[in-house]
C-alpha cells in the first residue's frame, strides 16, 4: 500500500532535485539533452541568487510575500476552524453537505477563471461595483490601477477560494471527537460555547498546530495564480501584487535565465525548511505533545 505512494515521491519530488544544481550554474541548452546540458553548463557560484537580493525591488517582493502569507495563514486558520464548527453544529446534515459542497467548488477553479469573475464586477465601464457606484452618484473606480484596494481584494479572494477545501481537515477532526464528551457536558448544563471552547477547540488543537507549522513552511512561497491573473500583471499594482513568484517569472520572460528561476525556488524551499524546524522547535518547547516531530 505504501509503494505508490514511495513511486510518487521519488519520481516528482526526489529525483528533480538533482536539477537545483541549475541554481549554481549559468544554465545553456546543449543538443544532446537535458542532463549534458546541467553537466555542461558553467558554474557561477552565488551569481544567480544576486538577482533576487541585489534588485531594486528585492525588498518589495520579500514584504509582500511575508505579510500576505502571514495574513493567509492567520486568516485562514480562523476562517476554516469557524466554519468546520458551523457546519458541525447543523442539524440538518443535507444542508451542511450543501454548504459544504458550494463552498468546495471555488477550490477547483482555475485563477484564470477566477480572474474573469473579478473583473466582471471591477470593469471600469460595465463591473458590478461600479454600477452599484453610480446608483449612489459616486465616482466610478479604476480598479486595476488603484493599488491601495487591492491588499484587501487578494485577502478576500485567497479566503473566499481556500474556505471550503482548508475546512474540510477540521471538519473531519471535529465528527470524529466522542459526542459522549458533548453528552456529558449537557448534562453538567454547558451551553454551545462552552462546548465548543472546552472540548471541541483543545481536541483538534494539534491537527491546527501540525497545519499551521506546515503553513509556515511555505511562507516564502506565494500563489501565483492570485498575484499574477487576478490583477491581470497590471503594472500600477505592482507594488502591492509583485510577490516572489511573480517577480521570477517576469525575470525569466524577460532574460530567459533558468539558473535565476531555480535560485528563486531555492531559496524558497531552503528558508520554508529552515521555518518549519524553527516553528516545530518553538512548538515542542511549549507542548511537546503537539509539535510536528
């Protein structure tokens, strides 16, 4: 039951990282293949990571990567543990499925579907907003060259598409608790909240570390999708959508230097490693039981 499992990891996860050596070397395709072309290629040392920290905007992009994330980890730990809870507490289970369900569905679509939706409702000439605007007479909004709109936009649309499927773990966690816990605490006349703060919150405390601790991890790593399609790479937004990864891709469009891109991938993995073994260390100082190893 495990090989698959063991097959999978090897094949997408272990053996391509035999191509981070790209990240030290000044990368040239050579027509015997990909693996002349790594062997070939000159070394250059630290030369591709200088692009990342010797650029105007180095600053920039590693601010916005860390404070959205850190938002996205906060927020969406609070949103998913709130509605796994909600939809615990319905009576009607056909209903809760239905919630569940339509909350899911934004999980599986694609930003560039996602993207067209935004602007359908932030058009300039025919959005939503703006025409709800005009009813107020208020000026109509430029959205896609406003940047000071669009940290709360990227927030909503990050929870709005991430609810669904970052409650279903909690969820699963919350049905499998003994209701005999719940039964007993009627019984000593707790109300909901009591509940839910004295037995359903410390049950699934660990689950929320472990997937906090794995977030974190990934704090240098930014969704592309959301930072790149949904503003639609508006250049006046720049300063509050330009994010490592879109940064990097940009970079590579520009100079086509592959080297710099698996610096910039790198980079990221080494500093989310780095975080994980911080966070778990921190973690286990304050409750063993909890931390992740």
């Amino acid at each position: 039951m495990v090989l698959p499992g063991t097959i999978w990891f090897l094949v997408f996860s272990y053996l391509p990282m035999f191509g981070t050596v790209i990240a030290f070397k000044k990368f040239r395709i050579d027509p015997d293949g990909f693996f002349a072309s790594v062997m070939n290629s000159e070394w250059v040392g630290w030369e591709n990571f200088k692009y990342l920290f010797n650029s105007n905007s180095a600053y920039l992009i590693t601010r916005n990567t860390l404070l959205y994330n850190l938002t996205f980890i906060i927020l969406g730990l609070i949103t998913a543990v709130v509605t796994a809870i909600l939809l615990s507490e319905l009576a009607n289970k056909k209903l809760a499925k239905f919630y569940q369900t339509g909350m899911l569905f934004p999980h599986f679509l694609s930003w560039v579907i996602v993207s067209y939706f935004v602007f359908t409702f932030l058009s300039i000439d025919r959005g939503l907003m703006n025409n709800i605007l005009s009813w107020f007479n208020i000026d109509s909004i430029s959205w896609y060259t406003e940047a000071k709109y669009w940290p709360f936009i990227i927030i909503f649309m990050s929870l709005w598409k991430g609810i669904g499927y970052g409650s279903i773990v909690y969820l699963a966690a919350i049905v499998g608790i003994d209701r005999t816990f719940y039964e007993a605490a009627m019984i000593d006349g707790a109300s909901k909240w009591q509940q839910i703060k004295h037995i359903t919150l410390p049950m699934i405390k660990p689950l929320m570390i472990v997937l906090t601790i794995m977030n974190v991890g990934k704090i240098f790593n930014a969704d592309f999708g959301l930072f790149y399609q949904v503003p639609r790479d508006s250049g006046a937004l720049y300063s509050v959508t330009n994010v490592i990864d879109t940064f990097v891709y940009r970079g590579l469009m520009t100079l086509g230097d592959i080297g710099m891109s698996t610096a910039a991938g790198l980079y990221q993995s080494a500093v989310g490693f780095i975080l994980v073994i911080m966070t778990n260390y921190i973690i286990r100082k304050i409750d063993e039981e909890s931390a992740l190893f």
